[in-house]
C-alpha cells in the first residue's frame, strides 16, 4: 500500500467508493476492507499528514468542516445501529498518512 491511499486511490478515482456524505472539502464514504460491521471513513479532499501536522491546509476550518462531518455520520449511524464509536489514528497506527476518521459500529470483521 502507499504512503496516502487516499489521495493515490479514493480521491483520483482509481478505487470506487460508495459515498456517505461529501462536502466542499471533505469525503465520507464505506470503507473498501472494513474492520466492522458498519465502517465509514471521513477523510479531507486535500492532502494532510495526520490531526497533528504541521502543513498550511491543516487550519480550523479544514477541522471544523470534517468534525461536522464526523458527528453527522456518527449520529446517523447510531440511530441506525444504537452505538458508534469515532477513531483517528497517529504515528505508527496510522497506516495511509492521510489525516482521517474512522466512524465505526458492530462486530469487528477479518477484515483489517
């Protein structure tokens, strides 16, 4: 896998997604191997390298929009399922370096 799937496969088209929610900046979406039973990814349009990088485009409005988005689909989600559960990764958990949520509910899957 690359360093960003994201922006290498999802945002350029090379992996379809069913989508979620979309805003200006921002992509949620199933995620193409969930680790759950109900498993989205909301990730930013634009490239950044985690919740604590350091470039330009990680400003507030970039947290506020996805923030929005996150609380969104986890509020959809546990009014569909009764619970859901919100995780970002960094460091060495954080396999793509592309600044991203998982919103999550169910059993755990085989899939990883």
């Amino acid at each position: 896998m690359s360093q960003d799937f994201y922006c290498d496969e999802v945002l350029n088209g090379k992996m379809p997604v069913r989508k979620v929610m979309e805003t200006e900046r921002v992509l949620a979406y199933h995620h193409t191997r969930p680790s759950y039973e109900h498993h989205v990814v909301v990730i930013p349009k634009i490239h950044v390298g985690s919740l604590i990088s350091e470039e330009e485009s990680n400003d507030d409005g970039l947290l506020l929009e996805l923030m929005a988005v996150v609380k969104k689909v986890a509020a959809d989600m546990t009014l569909s399922t009764g619970a859901a559960k919100v995780i970002t990764n960094l460091g060495a958990y954080q396999d793509s370096k592309h600044f991203h949520w998982h919103v999550v509910s169910g059993q755990r899957t085989g899939s990883k």
